[in-house]
C-alpha cells in the first residue's frame, strides 16, 4: 500500500473528529483541502464523510475548498461526490496548487471560524502557514519532503502545539513528512491515537524525526517503545528529573507518541533499571519523579 492510503484514513479519521466539533462550535466552518499533483482522490473520501453528516449540517454553513490541478477527470468526480450533499455544503475547485491556499481561504472568508486545512505536497512557507492559522480555531495536516523539522515554522505561525512523523514505504519510493497542528490538547491527542489506529499498511512505516537513530516503527496499536525510551532519558538528562505528568506531556508534544506510551515507556526504564523513581514504591502516578540512573543511556 502507498503512504496516499495512509493519508486518506488519517483525513477520514480527523474528520469524523473535527467536523462534528466544528458544527457544534460556530455556525460557519471551512475545510480546504490542497493538492500539489499526485493523488487527489483524499477530497473524495473528505466529501463522503461530510455527507455522513447530512442532518447535522442543517443551518449551519460548510465551505470546502479543492485547490488541485487534476483536471475535469477530478471534477467529475467531485461533482458525483457532492452530489450527496446538503444544500449547506458550498464546494469549490480552485485550479493550481497548495500555494494557491492563501488566496482561496481569502476569498472563502474562512478567517476566524473553524478552518481545517490538508496541505499535501506543499511547501510550509510562511503566508501558507499564516493563512492556515487563520481559523477560530485551526487545525492543519501538512504533507511535505523530510529533511527539516516542522515544527519551528509551525509554531511561528502562532500554533501552540505540533507533531510530526515521518512515513517511509518500502522499496525505492520516497518517504513524506507529515505535520500537524493545532491549538488544542484534544486534537493533538486524537490525530496521535489516528496515526497508530491506521490499518497495518503493509509497507509504510513510521520515523519519529526526534529519534536521533531514526528507527523505523510499525504501525501498531503498542508501538515498540525503544525510541520512546531513549528520548524520555534524553529529556531528562536535558531538563533533570521531571514528573511523570511532565514526561507524559513531553511524549505527547514532543514526540510521535502518546501519553499512554509514555507509561509503558516509563515502565520499562524503571524494570531495567536505567531510570530511578521518588516515591520508590507505590502506583506510577502522575506526581512521581523520575530521574535518569548513571549510565543510562547504555541500558536505554
């Protein structure tokens, strides 16, 4: 399977999330949805979920934005999808690519109400990024090329809180950076239970761009928590002994994985010994303080 199916459960799984969030927040949403070339088909499936929420869309106002050069083949197909939608559902297909964001969230008039956007081969430049954050609130699942951290620029643009994972295919295909971000803890929370959730894709795996060993991760429900480990000792030789609410949150903002894993991460340091606990007994709860033991990142 291709990192393209990858993404196109990701997008359904965001939306079963945010779309019902977004109706009962404002009575105007946006979602855009851009294309550099390649698969557009994600504007498809994003347009049968909208339509999975046909009664609660009554009233209210959904503006989606396809911003993609895929020709009339894509039209037609988004003309059969949208065909399933209620009266309140404007779509709009705007020619060209991600760059054209700025200038369509404009013309939509999505500032300052709920704006998802799904930017798929773009280039995280500044007025894309600024125009994404535009919403109240805004969200953002940002495909690019490895090779740079995403969260520098996204926290720029005035988000609070990112994630960033990378997903490598097997074979000579490149892999693609996956970004997002958000103002909100639970959208953080529920993109990171979406990306272990996703089917078991054979051939497409996980990178966490923090790891400095760059292991690759299978998609799994429990994934294998070895890099998890030895980042949680890198924070605390950083930052000194932190808590384990501390160190949840740092798995959470910080890394690809989940508060969850940091628990079994946590564990698994404390058996082997290469992490210490204050209290030393007792349930491994959120105000016990962990430290890194000496010579730990040999046992990590």
């Amino acid at each position: 399977m291709s990192t393209d199916a990858v993404l196109r459960e990701l997008l359904v799984r965001q939306l079963d999330h945010w779309l019902p969030a977004a109706l009962h927040r404002a009575r105007r949403a946006t979602l855009a949805l851009a294309y550099a070339g390649g698969d557009a088909t994600g504007a498809e499936e994003a347009l049968r979920v909208v339509a999975e929420f046909a009664d609660r869309l009554r009233g209210q106002r959904l503006t989606v934005l396809v911003v993609a050069d895929d020709g009339t083949d894509l039209a037609t197909r988004l003309g059969a999808a949208e065909a399933a939608l209620p009266a309140d559902v404007a779509v709009h297909l705007v020619p060209g690519g991600p760059d054209r964001l700025p200038v369509a969230l404009k013309a939509a008039g999505a500032a300052g109400a709920p704006l998802l956007t799904v930017a798929d081969g773009a280039d995280p430049g500044p007025a894309l990024l600024a125009a994404a954050a535009s919403g109240r609130p805004a969200e953002l699942l940002l495909v690019t090329v490895p090779g740079r951290s995403l969260r520098p620029a996204l926290s720029a643009a005035g988000f609070p809180l990112a994630t960033e994972v990378e997903l490598v295919p097997d074979g000579d295909a490149p892999a693609r950076l996956l970004g997002y971000a958000t103002g909100s803890d639970r959208g953080l929370e529920t993109v990171k239970e979406a990306l272990w959730a996703v089917d078991e894709y054979a051939g497409v795996r996980y990178r966490d761009p923090a790891d400095p060993q760059g292991r690759l991760l299978d998609i799994s429900l429990e994934p294998e928590p070895g890099p998890l480990r030895r980042e949680l000792l890198a924070e605390l030789a950083r930052s000194g002994p932190r808590t384990v609410t501390e160190l949840r949150r740092f798995a959470t903002t910080a890394t690809v994985y989940r508060a969850a894993d940091a628990n079994r991460a946590l564990a698994s340091l404390l058996a082997s010994g290469a992490a210490t606990r204050d209290p030393e007994h007792g349930r491994l709860g959120g105000d016990v303080l962990i430290s890194a033991a000496p010579n730990a990142g040999s046992s990590a």
